[in-house]
C-alpha cells in the first residue's frame, strides 16, 4: 500500500502545480524513487506517458478556465504556454476544437479527472519467476544512445534489433558465460537516468571496433520468462511485471539496467528486473 500512496503523492504534485512548473523529476521525488523508473512505471501503470497525462490535465483545467469566460492569451499563459500556437495546437489535440470555440456555450469539450491509483485484486493467471543474484559483468554489442521514453523505446527499439539482425551471429560468438546466456537487450540506467539501449553478447572478450561495451553492476534481478510472439509478448509481460508483480513483490525497482534475454531457438526468453528489497 505504500507504494500505491507514494504514486498517489505524485498525481498529488501534478494537481498542485497544473499553472506552476511540472517536472518528471518533481513527480518522481514525490513517488520515492528515479526520474527513470518512475518514467518506465508509468505507462504500465496508467496507458499513458507522464508528459501526455500532464498536458491532458492542463487542457481539461484550462477548458473549463475559458467556458467561464477567460481569455485565450491569459489562459496560455496561465498553463505554461509562451506561444499561443503551441497552447493551440496542445488544446486541439485534447478537446479537438480551438481554444476560442472553447468560450462558446454548449462547446463540446473533453474532461480528463486526475488519475488515482487503487490496490487491484489479480492472480488469476500466474507469473513464474525466480531470483538471481548477479555478479557484476561485462556486455559488448551496438549502442543506441539518444533520450527515450518509454513510448519512444517502444517505436524504436524493434527498428534497431531489425537493423543489427545480421549482426546477432557475430554477437553470438562472443558470448562466454560471464553473464546471462543469450542475445542481451540491455536498457542502461546510470546515475538513475537513461543513458542507452544496448543490443550485445555477455563477455570478456576484447570489443570489436564497431562495437561499445557496458558494464553491468552487481545487483539482484528478479527473472521473468516470456513466451509467445516478440516483441509483443516482450512488452506485454514487461507490463505485467510492473502493473501486477511488482506492487505486491515487497521489492522496489533498483537503480540498475534492465535486461531483455534472447535464445537461440527464442523459446527460452526473460526479462530481467533489477529489484531491491523495501526499506
């Protein structure tokens, strides 16, 4: 439960700063843990991304601001938007009519309420998983490295594994056992941000070089397999994990890299998340 008041604290600071300074950082202070976890909870945890829920929940405000006879160009500005182009094209987008149609009666206009996390009762299909502590090791492979959301990590990351496809053997071969076995999928988080997805082979060999290395700290990662059609199957259960595993797990997201793990007949997949135990 208290992880469920700790996110509840963050929509909390959306609602307090709706015409203040609304930052992925502030929200994730208030939810007690890294601008970059909390970035990757909550889409899972919601269908959105942090940014959209935060624009939809200044339009619904500043709609119901201009139906009571506010001006456009205060309004804007009361919300955050220096350009009035920009709070135009950002109220479309909600309501899907300017914002001067707003201030006609019986305009139609959409209305998103702050979202409230609640406890949900689930378990009617069951989640395998076992605990690994993990040794510190090394990956080499192809890095992507450019800021991603979660939204953005879902379009471009199967275009990337799509374009090193031809390259899997050569990565395959360079695996040694110092890590997890397979073709690794590595989401690298340093100093709580994002810093690359990488696409790379366990190993301790030298790096090729058209090749990055990444270290991986030493951690606890709780091991999930995954079946079915990829990358869907990949991204289902990943929601999964963090919607229905983790609230309940009595662990937290660590400060560490998540780890996608690939096989050669891809049969025997599995997510690796980083855990640690609640304080």
């Amino acid at each position: 439960m208290e992880w469920i008041q700790r996110l509840n604290d963050a929509m909390s600071y959306v609602e307090e700063n709706l015409t203040g300074e609304i930052s992925l950082e502030g929200a994730a202070r208030r939810a007690a843990c890294s601008a970059y976890h909390f970035q990757r909870m909550f889409p899972y945890m919601t269908g959105i991304s942090f940014s959209e829920y935060v624009r939809r929940r200044r339009m619904t405000a500043a709609a119901m601001d201009l139906a009571e006879g506010a001006k456009v160009i205060d309004t804007a500005t009361r919300y955050g938007y220096d350009s009035p182009t920009a709070f135009n094209r950002a109220f479309q987008s909600v309501h899907r009519l300017p914002p001067s149609a707003a201030q006609a009666r019986g305009a139609a206009l959409r209305a998103f309420p702050p979202i409230t996390f609640t406890l949900s009762i689930k378990g009617e299909n069951a989640m395998e998983y076992r605990i690994e502590e993990q040794a510190s090791f090394r990956v080499v492979g192809f890095a992507m490295r450019e800021t991603m959301t979660l939204e953005d990590c879902f379009k471009k990351v199967p275009g990337f594994w799509g374009q090193t496809a031809g390259e899997l053997p050569r990565l395959a071969a360079l695996m040694d056992g110092s890590g997890p076995m397979g073709i690794l999928g590595v989401s690298a988080c340093d100093g709580g941000a994002f810093s690359g997805y990488y696409i790379a082979a366990a190993t301790q060999a030298p790096a090729p070089e058209d090749m990055a290395e990444y270290h991986v700290p030493a951690g606890t990662w709780a091991v999930f397999p995954c079946r079915g059609p990829m990358p869907q199957a990949m991204q289902d259960l990943q929601r999964r994990i963090i919607s229905e595993w983790l609230p309940s797990s009595g662990y937290e997201y660590a400060e560490a890299p998540d780890i996608e793990v690939y096989s050669a007949d891809n049969c025997h997949n599995e997510v690796w998340l980083p855990i640690v135990r609640k304080k």
